[in-house]
C-alpha cells in the first residue's frame, strides 16, 4: 500500500475536526497540519493541534509543521529558540511527528542547529520528517545519507529547486534518483502539485519495492476545506492498480 498524507491548513480551528476526519475517511494515512500556507506552510497554534488530535482515532498520525516564519530556512538563535518550544509544544499536543528543516545561508544542511531540534523531538518521542528545505539544497542527494545518519525518518521533495513553479510529476527521474540513494532507508515522501493523475503517473514509473508515499495539498480541498472524496479519489488512483 502506498501511504498519503493530506496537508491540512488550519488557520480556523472551527475547521479543523471537520477536516481531520474528512482526510482519514478518504484513506490518509497521515495529517500534517500547519498555518499560513500562503507562506508556503509555518507551525500551528497549540489549540489547532489539540483540536485535530481529539479529531483523531487513536492510531492515526498527526503531524505538526515547526516553521517560525516564512522566507528563506537560515534560522538565527532566536527563530531555534521558537522551534524547541514548539515541538515542546507539539508534543504536549500529542503529535506523532514534527516537520521542520534547518539550512545555511549557503543552503547546506545546518547541522548544528538540526542535531539540537533532533534531540528535542526524540526525548519528546516525535519522529522527525526534513521538510521542503530539502529542495533548497545546493547538493540533496548528499544530505540524504546525512539525513539518514542523524535518525531522521522521512524527507518531503517534490524534485524540483525550491522557488520553482514545475511539479513533481515533471522529474520523476530525479525522484526516482532520490529513492535509489535511500535505498529503503528513509521515506521519501513525494509532494508538490500531486494529483491523482501525477501520483498515478509517478507510481507507475517508480519500482513498487521503493520506499515512497505522497503528500498533498491542493488537491484533497474542495470549498476551501479538505474533502473524503478527494483523498479517496487520491488513495484510489495508486492504491486500486
């Protein structure tokens, strides 16, 4: 089975049990919720996270975006300090995981900073996906092995340079490039512009004994909020081949 993990915008909590539970009857496997994705996706207020997690059957993964702001991923001590309190945060939410990302104004992986929210989250027992940061890297196929080393347990890429407006469908080699370098030791996880269409097209392209699973957005809205329908048509078109 190919996981999907739905996206869910929850800038208005009254929204959030309602699209929690749309995600799961269509077949999401897990939930990331953030804010702002007008700014590409930053944390979600505390009373958001508490609400999605009483929203949720007890098996069901949530997970919580920690991004203090939007721009570039360079973080300086105050926007870290930011960050511990929200996976601090999380945790007392009852998150299973936490999706953060840490570079240098070179665009490497800030290690430094990364081992310390790292640290955090595994005390806090959240596991830890590397988020669309990874697009930003000068060289991502090295970070994968560093990734892998320093405990991380899935990356979010959509193969496409941060910035760019092309789709995950449209590099489907360098996808592919990615999973053959993790080798099974790591999730890849594929978003950026997913449909039913794109994920159908890429599973069929991609060895079925890779180690992948989809993200998305956009797609799963119907009215401004997540709809059962659009997940099952999403789970449907890779699942039901």
């Amino acid at each position: 089975m190919i996981d999907i993990e739905i996206c869910l915008a929850c800038d208005h909590p009254d929204d959030v049990a309602k699209q929690v539970k749309a995600a799961y009857a269509g077949g999401a496997t897990r939930v990331e919720l953030c804010s702002h994705m007008a700014q590409e996706g930053l944390t979600p207020s505390f009373n958001a996270m508490v609400t999605a997690k009483a929203a949720a059957q007890k098996d069901q993964q949530l997970l919580s975006m920690i991004r203090p702001r939007g721009g570039d991923f360079c973080y300086d001590a105050s926007d870290i300090k930011y960050m511990q309190r929200d996976i601090r945060l999380a945790a007392q939410a009852g998150m299973h995981g936490v999706v953060l990302g840490t570079l240098t104004q070179h665009n490497t992986l800030d290690i430094f900073n990364l081992k310390s929210l790292l640290a955090l989250a595994e005390k806090s027992n959240l596991m830890v996906t590397f988020h669309r940061a990874f697009d930003a890297l000068v060289e991502p196929e090295q970070a994968i092995t560093t990734l892998i080393d320093l405990g991380v347990k899935r990356i979010l890429t959509s193969g496409v340079a941060w910035g760019s407006s092309d789709k995950a469908v449209q590099h489907i080699d360098r996808l592919e490039h990615y999973l053959q370098i993790a080798n099974g030791n790591i999730e890849i996880v594929i978003g950026g512009g997913i449909t039913s269409s794109s994920a159908r097209q890429i599973s069929a392209q991609i060895a079925r004994s890779s180690y992948y699973s989809f993200h998305a957005y956009s797609f799963a809205i119907c009215h401004g909020l997540v709809h059962k329908d659009r997940v099952k048509e999403l789970y449907q078109g890779v699942n039901d081949t």
